[in-house]
C-alpha cells in the first residue's frame, strides 16, 4: 500500500523534490506540501495540497513519509530539533530522494531524509550524512564526509579527502578543497583553500574574510547579515 509523501516548507526546493519525483516512478499515493506560512501559500502549492502545521494534529496523520525542504541560514540552528519533533509528534518516516539524472556511485552512503537534485554527482566513496539537501550540479568527489543537516548550494564542487561538519551552509558556485568546521556558512563563488576550524561566514571579499560565530544561537543569527554581502 502506498503512503502520503509530506514535503516540509513550500519553498523552490520543494519544487525541485516535486521535480524529481516526477521523473522517477510513482510510489507516493499523494505529495502534500506543508507549510507555517498561511499567507504565502493558501491550499495549493506547485500543483499540490498544502496543509499547515496547526492543522497536523487534526488531521492525525499517521505513517507517511516526510522531506524537509525548508533551508534558509537562519534555520539552521534548530533545523534537526525541529525534525525530530515534527516525526516524532506526527508518527511520520524520514525519506531520501534522489533525482534520477544525479550520477551516485555504488561506493558511496547516502543519509535518511537527504536530497540530491539534478546532475549531482556522489563519487566513490562518498559518505553524505541524513537531512542534507545537495542542489543541481554539484560534484562531490572521491571519499568527501558531509554530516548531517548541511546545505550544498548549486554549482559547488568538493573534492579531497576533507569533511563538511554538521549544519554548515555552502552558497552556490564554491570551490572546497579544506574541511569545515560545524555550522560554517561559506557565501557564493568562495574558493576555499585553508581549513576552517571554527564556526564561521566565510565572505567573498577581496581579502577572503572571515567572522567567526558565537556560541550562543542569537548572537550568531545577527551575525548572519554578513552573509552574501
């Protein structure tokens, strides 16, 4: 028997997961957007049904599957809290969709709850870890580690041995040859060659500059203005 797909946030990703899974084979009784926002999307959204976080529980949704494509810089910091409680309040399973042109080699280890769009391409020995969202033509090449709940924007290519650290955000068009630190936010066009060791925004400046973020989550969603300067 087949199960509802509920995507978590109408948002353009989730138009490139509702992209995705029409170009595989049907096996989702019904795509259902859900969404906090009343006022951006009122009953439907990209041709489907929206129902609203308030609205769950009436509905007592019961044993569907669940996406999450809500990814902003500013979600990041309770991003997987938020996830864990949406599934366990609702009895809803993690799933992970893969568009079918990406290029996933047999080596490599994808997590629960991630999206790989478009002409993505996993190589050998690649491990991505559970609620990730990889955008279309990215390259992840030979035995790259990205950890859970990390952002990778179009275009980004990582290569090397080297780890992304959980909930870090790469802006589209990056070059990553270092390892990052946990919650790291690299902006658009970066190329990164030196190590980030500690939780930063890695600007495209000049000078390459760096802001390190602070520990308390507040404090470092104001930092995160500095983001795509």
């Amino acid at each position: 028997m087949k199960k509802n797909l509920y995507i978590f946030g109408c948002s353009g990703i989730g138009k490139s997961i509702c992209d995705s899974l029409d170009r595989n084979t049907p096996v989702y009784e019904q795509v259902i957007f859900v969404d906090i926002d009343h006022e951006r999307c009122n009953g439907l959204f990209y041709g489907r049904d929206v129902m609203f976080f308030d609205d769950l529980e009436n509905a007592k949704v019961d044993g569907g599957h669940a996406i999450f494509a809500f990814f902003k810089p500013s979600n990041i910091f309770d991003r997987d809290i938020l996830i864990d409680e949406v599934l366990s309040e609702n009895n809803l399973e993690l799933t992970s969709i893969v568009d079918p042109s990406a290029v996933v080699s047999d080596s490599s280890s994808i997590g629960i709850g991630t999206y790989i769009g478009p002409n993505v391409v996993i190589d050998s020995d690649a491990k991505i870890g559970g609620n990730c969202i990889i955008l279309f033509n990215t390259v992840i090449s030979r035995e790259v580690e990205i950890a859970e709940n990390c952002f990778i924007s179009a275009g980004c290519v990582l290569k090397g041995s080297i780890s992304v650290s959980k909930s870090s955000f790469i802006s589209a068009n990056v070059s990553l040859a270092k390892s990052i630190h946990e919650r790291s936010f690299v902006n658009a066009g970066v190329v990164l060659t030196d190590e980030i060791t500690e939780s930063s925004i890695v600007a495209s400046t000049p000078n390459l500059t760096k802001l390190l973020l602070p520990d308390d989550d507040k404090k470092a969603m104001k930092r995160l203005r500095y983001l795509h300067p």
